[in-house]
C-alpha cells in the first residue's frame, strides 16, 4: 500500500498537477487522487493526460482521478450530455491506465434534506451506473462511489444492484462517522468492494442534537487505522491509501427520531459503538489529552496543514510497515 493524498485537501494552494505532483513528493507521500478531468486537462487531452501520467511515474507516484456525479437526481442540464461527458472521460483516463474511478451519488446530506425521497435518488443512480456498463466494459473501468454523506449501506445496496465488476467504493474513513456508522465495522462491509480510499479521522464529541466531528489528520482521532489497513489489505494488498484532510465540524442529530428512521439499515450495536466512540473522545477532551474543539477549530488550516499531513503518513506508512 501506498499513501498520498486526495487534491481537494490541498486545493488553496492552487496548484496545477504537475506542481501538486511535485508538493507531495517533497512531503514524502506517493501519490495523488485528483477529483476529476477539470483539474487535469481541459476538454480530455490525451496528450496532456500521458504528460502527466509519465510526470508522475517517473516520480514514482500514483495518480488516480474521477468522474462526474452518478446521481441524475443532482445532475443540472441534459443527461445524455453528462452521461456522454463521463465516457469521454472513461476513454481518456483509459489511454493512460486510470481505470480505478471516484464518484459520487450524495454532494452532502441530500440522503437527509431533499425534496426526491433517498430511495429514489438511489434506484436512479442504479439505472444511470447499469447505463454505462458498455462503456465501462469497453474500456476496463470501474467507477468506486464515495460515501460522501450517504452511508456505506446504501453504496453496498448500489454495488450489489449494479455489479461489483463495473462498481466499487471509495471508502471515506471518517465520512462513516456521519451516519452514525462505526469505522471499523463499515470498512468490514465494504473491504470486498473497495478500490479507492479518503484516508480520513476525526474526533467525535456529544452536542444539543447528537454528535458531532471534527476533522483530526490520520492517527489522531476516533478512526482505528490499525484495524482497518488490515481488513482493507486482504482484499486489496495494494490499495492507495489517500489523505483527504481538512477542518470543519459536522454535527449528526442521533438522538431525533427523524434520524433514527433515515438509517434504518444501522443496528443497535453499531450505534452503541458509534456513541463509544464519543464518550471516549470526551474523557480525552476533559483530561487535556486532546485540544479543546474551539481552540483547535479556530487555528487556519494552512497553518497546520503540512504537519497534519506528514503526521498522518507516518501512522499510515508505521502501521502498513507493521503488516
């Protein structure tokens, strides 16, 4: 396994890809997941996507990338045109050997506040996937979903529908933490079909409403890396393991019932360990083990950027050194 980054971690400092190639090889990580074509060529140049592409092999780096939403629920404009863009894409990344690729079917909590009920965002989101499987056959490519505030029981719920060879999951560590869902049991559902990752932590402390997380580099907050590398590698012995690091603090209204019933695939069990995650934290929070939320919070993140950043390599790279 190797470990770099996902670009959106560092996207203030506004580099190209070739400079951001050139960022992380100076921290010492190994690789670069970008979020889409918009951050590597314009209009799908193929010339500039092999430029890159051999910039950064003879760096020694990885690179992955992504398409556009799989949701047409969220899809603005034509959906022949987006459908169209996303195999333009798929033909591009192909002529440089990126088949493994980011997507999404949640931008942020559309599985809670939408006017289309979740489960129809999810039975189009089948069909759109199941529509590009000529595509995805033709060029030897998979797309890998992302819980980007959706759980990982409905991706699971995807995968299965669509077919794991053409459909996959990009697993966000942390990003389980919103639906209630304990990190370690998510990456146990979902190892088998993971391809792509957000090696993501977190803190998680009790609010008015629930819980709430903030943004902790890997190896400092509530997601047991030590675990989950493990269970993650029996699948997939070289998967990249990907930073997406940043601050702010999302809160998870766990004690209303409205949430309760919007996660109905979570167990008892599942939640108990959720909430022990929070008692934890807070004990550390009253010791002075960890820094108080709002001094922490109110430090720029560029400021703590890069020790963030080599802090979380060195507990991913120890740990996958373990193993």
């Amino acid at each position: 396994m190797k470990v770099g980054i996902d670009s959106f971690t560092i996207r203030d400092l506004k580099l190209d890809a070739y400079q951001t190639l050139d960022y992380v090889k100076k921290l010492g990580l190994e690789g670069v997941q970008f979020g889409g074509m918009e951050e590597l060529s314009k209009e799908s140049d193929a010339g500039q996507l092999k430029d890159i592409h051999d910039y950064a092999v003879s760096q020694g780096l990885y690179i992955y990338s992504g398409v556009g939403a799989c949701n047409p629920v969220l899809v603005e404009g034509s959906l022949d045109e987006h459908r169209n863009g996303i195999i333009s894409d798929l033909k591009a990344y192909a002529g440089v050997g990126w088949h493994e690729l980011r997507s999404v079917i949640c931008f942020s909590d559309e599985n809670y506040n939408h006017p289309v009920p979740w489960k129809t965002h999810l039975d189009q989101s089948i069909a759109f996937i199941k529509s590009l499987r000529p595509a995805l056959e033709k060029y030897g490519s998979r797309i890998n979903l992302e819980n980007h505030g959706d759980s990982t029981f409905d991706l699971l719920k995807v995968v299965e529908a669509v077919g794991a060879d053409i459909c996959g999951i990009c697993l966000d560590t942390a990003n389980t933490l919103v639906n209630g869902e304990d990190p370690v049991l998510a990456a146990k559902r979902v190892a088998p079909y993971t391809h792509l990752t957000h090696a993501k932590d977190g803190i998680t402390f009790f609010s008015e409403n629930g819980v709430k997380r903030q943004g902790k580099a890997p190896g400092q907050g509530v997601v047991d890396f030590t675990q989950i590398i493990p269970i993650l590698g029996a699948y997939s012995p070289n998967l990249p393991l990907s930073i997406e690091d940043h601050k702010w603090i999302f809160e998870f209204r766990i004690f209303n019932q409205d949430w309760i019933d919007k996660n109905p695939d979570l167990t008892p069990f599942e939640l108990g360990q959720f909430v022990k995650l929070a008692w934890q934290t807070e004990k550390k929070l009253a010791s002075g083990e960890i820094p108080q939320v709002d001094a922490y919070e109110a430090i720029p993140y560029m400021e703590q950027m890069e020790e963030r950043l080599t802090s979380g390599l060195r507990h991913l790279k120890g740990i996958i050194n373990q193993h």
